[in-house]
C-alpha cells in the first residue's frame, strides 16, 4: 500500500503512479481537454506509466496500464489524434454523431476531440499517439500538395504490422526514444526534423481519405456531380455562389448535392466553398499577392473581415494580419540579405 499515489518523475511530461486519484490528477494536467475517470478494478491494480514528448508542433504520447481508463472531451478542438494500440482495445464513441469505433490491438486509426466523444480504454492496454493540431495538418498537406485541404483527416482501423503504417510505428518510436536521451541543445534540431518526417510519412504511407489527394493532387474518389461542383467553385471563388448555383452546375437538386458532400467530404457544400477560400486566402497572403487582409477577405466573398480572420485562424493557427506581417517582413530580409 506504500506504493499508492507514487509518482515516479523522469521528464517534462512523463509519469509513473499506482493509485486511481493520481492517474486522474496527472491526466488532467497533461491532457486538460478530456475529463478522466478510471473504473473500480477487483484487482487492485492501478500501475499506470505515461510520457508525452512534445516535438516542434506535434507531440508523441505512449501510455501502459493495467486498470481501465474512460475519457469524454469537454470541448471541441482542433487537434487529429493517431491512435496505435499495441496491446488490449480502445473504442471511441460519440452520441451525437451516433458513431462508434474499435481499435483493436495491433491497429492504428485516428480520432478528433469533439464535445461529448467518449474514450473507453480496456484494462492492460497499451498505447501510442502521434498528436497534430489540425491547423499543422492543413498547412503541411497544402504545402506537400499545393491544393487545399478540402475535408478533414480520417483514418479508419488498420493493421500497423505491416505496410505504410508500420514505417510511421517505427519512426515515433525511435523519435521518442532519440528525444528521450538526447541533450537540450539536440533536442530542438532533433523535434523539427522528426515533426516534418512523421507529417510526410503519415500523408504518404497511411491508407487515410486524402490518399488520392496527396499522390495526384485530386479528390476524385466521389460522384461526378460532386466534383462538377467543386470544379465551378474552383472556377468562382472570386464571385458570389448560393446552393442553388451549385446544385445547377453539378445537373443535381440541392438536397442530392448537400448528401454526397455529406456522404464524400463529411460536410456541407457550403462549408466546402469556405475552405477553398480560406485556402486561396492563404496562398495569396504566403505568396505575397495581398496588400489588405479586408480586401482579401472582401474578394474572397466573406462580408465580415472579423468573421474571416476567426475562420482563418481556426484553420492555419495564426491570423491573417500575422501571417502578412511576417511574410512582409521576411521578404524585405531576402531582399536586403
């Protein structure tokens, strides 16, 4: 019993604890989004081992233990979780979404934290995560592919035994384990450059929804309506452009067009408009190409600057005006260097 609330420090992020009370408390602190719980267990054993460690934008989390271990998300927040499960079964409920999925062991799949989603982690699992902020996402997949990033990551349960998934598995672990030793003055080399080849190796190795997007540049996995549509917004990002503009230029009712974006993009047309906007917005601001972030965002059809600069920031992590300042500030260094 002496062993009970034991708490065995190694590194910023990483604990070892054997009681249910220091399970939650450390949890919360290290991942405050979810609200933690761990279920009564006949055995009395509540060994818990963590670590988290954080690269240039990304993190790694691994985690061992013997009790059960529930999870809801208080909030949503833009952040893809890639899940593998090395030993027992994790499964991700959502109400409201009404979904449900299993991971078992030896898979890997991804999961966002949306409000009310449920994690219910069966006793002696063990696990490892590579986390991203969404807005790293976007931008990585946008600059790898030079098209925007029209609908979110998914990544449905699959073995990570073999294939592409494997080679990601291999390289979290080496990371976390050459991040674990190295010196602070590596450390900082060391997290960049394994950020930016686990976002490659996880793009291009992992059977996700954006496959064919990230190998040819295209989404064309979805009824030809569905990309008549996305070709006439393509076409008309610059000019005003209801539902029913969409609905004519795919030759299909509203309603048909509003469920195969549903069913293909996992969201509405409009929303889908919004991100090709957002996507051009950012192009223009990177590429030197806009003078005022009103007028930007004026050309672009969003009638509310304030409005645009919220959106903007939701999918890239910084504000428009930031993103002009530095770029503005960093070609007149190119040009005085």
């Amino acid at each position: 019993m002496a062993m009970l609330g034991r708490v065995v420090e190694q590194c910023v992020g990483t604990f070892e604890v054997y009681s249910r009370d220091a399970i939650v408390r450390n949890l919360d602190v290290l991942e405050p989004n979810w609200k933690w719980s761990v279920p009564s267990d006949s055995s009395g054993d509540y060994s818990f081992k963590f670590s988290k460690q954080p690269l240039q934008s990304t993190s790694i989390i691994s985690a061992e233990h013997s009790g059960a271990l529930e999870g809801v998300a208080k909030h949503d927040l833009p952040r893809v979780s890639i899940i593998f499960v090395l030993a027992g079964e994790i499964e991700v409920n959502h109400r409201r979404m009404q979904k449900r999925l299993r991971i078992p062991a030896n898979s890997v799949a991804s999961i966002t934290d949306r409000n009310g989603k449920r994690l219910d982690i069966k006793p002696r699992s063990s696990w490892l995560v590579f986390q991203i902020p969404e807005p790293v996402l976007r931008q990585h997949f946008e600059e790898l592919t030079g098209k925007p990033y029209v609908q979110e990551f998914s990544l449905s349960p699959v073995s990570f035994r073999q294939g592409g998934a494997q080679g990601l598995y291999q390289t979290l672990r080496q990371a976390e384990k050459d991040l674990m030793t190295a010196r602070p003055a590596e450390r900082v080399m060391l997290a960049k450059a394994y950020s930016e080849l686990l976002l490659v190796k996880l793009f291009a190795k992992l059977p996700h929804n954006l496959t064919d997007a990230f190998s040819r540049g295209t989404l064309e996995d979805a009824p030809r309506q569905l990309l008549r549509a996305e070709a006439f917004m393509r076409d008309n990002l610059h000019n005003s452009i209801m539902l029913e503009d969409l609905a004519n230029a795919a030759s299909c009712s509203a309603r048909a067009l509003q469920r195969m974006f549903k069913t293909y993009r996992g969201d509405t047309p409009m929303g889908i408009l919004c991100n090709y906007r957002l996507a051009a917005a950012h192009g223009a601001i990177k590429g030197g190409q806009a003078e005022s972030i009103t007028d930007l965002a004026m050309s672009l059809q969003f009638s509310n600057p304030g409005r645009f600069s919220v959106l903007y920031k939701h999918a890239y992590g910084f504000s428009p005006s930031s993103i002009l300042r530095f770029t503005r500030e960093h070609s007149d260094d190119a040009r005085t260097a």
